[in-house]
C-alpha cells in the first residue's frame, strides 16, 4: 500500500516531468503549489526564528521595551505598501541596506580575497615545513600560484597594453575557461544525480517496478 506522501510526491513529480512535452496546466498547478509551500515554510520560519523569539517573546513576556524599535522599524516598513506615506519606510531601508553592507563587506572581503590569497600561499608554506617534497606537490604550488597571479594581471585593467602583458593575461584566460568547464561539468553531474533520485523514485517507491 502507497503512502499518501509517497503518492502526492509521485504525482507532483509527474507533474513537473509533463513540462518536457510542452507547457501545460498539470505542471502550472505543480509549480503554484511549489511557490505556495515554499512561501508558507517561510513564514512560519520567520515567526518561529525570528517574530516570536526575538520581538514577541522579549515585549510581552520579558517585558525588554527595547524590542520596540524593531517593531516600530518594521511597521515603518510596511508603509512602503501607501504611496503616500512611502517615503516613511526610506529611512528604514537606509538603515537595513547599510547595516547589510556593514556585515557582508568584510564577510565577502574575508571569503573571496583572503581566503583565496591564503589557500594561494599555504602549499609554499606547506613545502617549506615538511622536509620530503615530492614533485607533485611542487607543481601543484606553482599552478595555483600562475593561476591566480595571471587571473588577477587579466582583472587589472589599467595594466600597460604590452606584448608580454597581454600573454599573461591570456594564460589567465585559460586558467578561467578551466575552472569555468569544471564549474559547468559540476552543475551537469549534480543535476543528473538529481534527475536519477527521481527517477529512482518514481520507478522504485511509486510505482514499485523495481
């Protein structure tokens, strides 16, 4: 016997499936339920994480007054949905856009400048410390270290429009069509592993062929 779930992930999965004939109104009712759930999980995400605990619960039963502010900042952004009294909510996303800012700068300077500088450098350091140091390794070093020197040379736009400039730089263009393939290659073989899961599925626990 088929469990109810077991039977509406079929069906909704067979639903998304018909989209490979053509666009049809079983897929657009799949794809409405989809945006509905998900829109519902987050509600109820944000008021179990973030309304109750951290604005509800310290005003009315802590009795901390200081969470009205954020009250009353997010009430203000609600006025955004008043023409005439929109222009109230400005001062609020100002605040949200430049407290963001504040915290993703140094997160994305942190993760996309440093990290990469420092997993450039850690293989010398790494040969440096050890002293049996095989070839491979070495190699490995000075890839990175080429790839990341002739990328950034390609980035850097005000360099001199030399002979030999531009051969580095198209080593990094290389470098680039290498990771971007990889990337590409990645994206293909998660997807397939996906579609496999479903397949798997739909043949296995829905319609118990294999």
């Amino acid at each position: 016997m088929i469990s109810f779930g077991t039977l509406a992930a079929g069906l909704v999965t067979i639903a998304i499936f018909s989209f490979l004939y053509r666009d049809n109104p079983l897929y657009r009712a799949a794809e409405h339920l989809l945006m509905g759930l998900s829109v519902g999980f987050t509600i109820v995400l944000l008021w179990n994480s973030v309304l109750k605990p951290k604005m509800l619960t310290p005003l009315f039963v802590e009795g901390d007054f200081f969470a009205l502010i954020p009250l009353a900042l997010s009430l203000l952004m609600l006025l955004r949905l008043r023409s005439a009294w929109s222009h109230l909510s400005k001062p609020v996303l100002a605040f949200v856009v430049g407290a963001g800012a504040g915290v993703s700068i140094p997160a994305m300077f942190d993760a996309r400048i440093l990290k990469q500088i420092s997993a450039t450098i850690e293989p010398f350091a790494a040969l440096g410390e050890t002293t049996s140091v095989s070839g491979m390794a070495i190699i490995e070093a000075l890839v990175g270290l080429i790839g990341g020197v002739t990328v950034m040379i390609y980035f850097f736009y005000t360099r001199p429009d030399t002979r030999p400039v531009r051969a580095i730089s198209t080593i990094g263009v290389y470098f680039m069509m290498i990771f971007f393939g990889a990337t590409f290659g990645y994206t293909v073989t998660s997807r397939l592993t996906l579609l496999i899961g479903r397949l798997e599925f739909l043949l296995g626990d829905f319609l118990r062929i294999l």
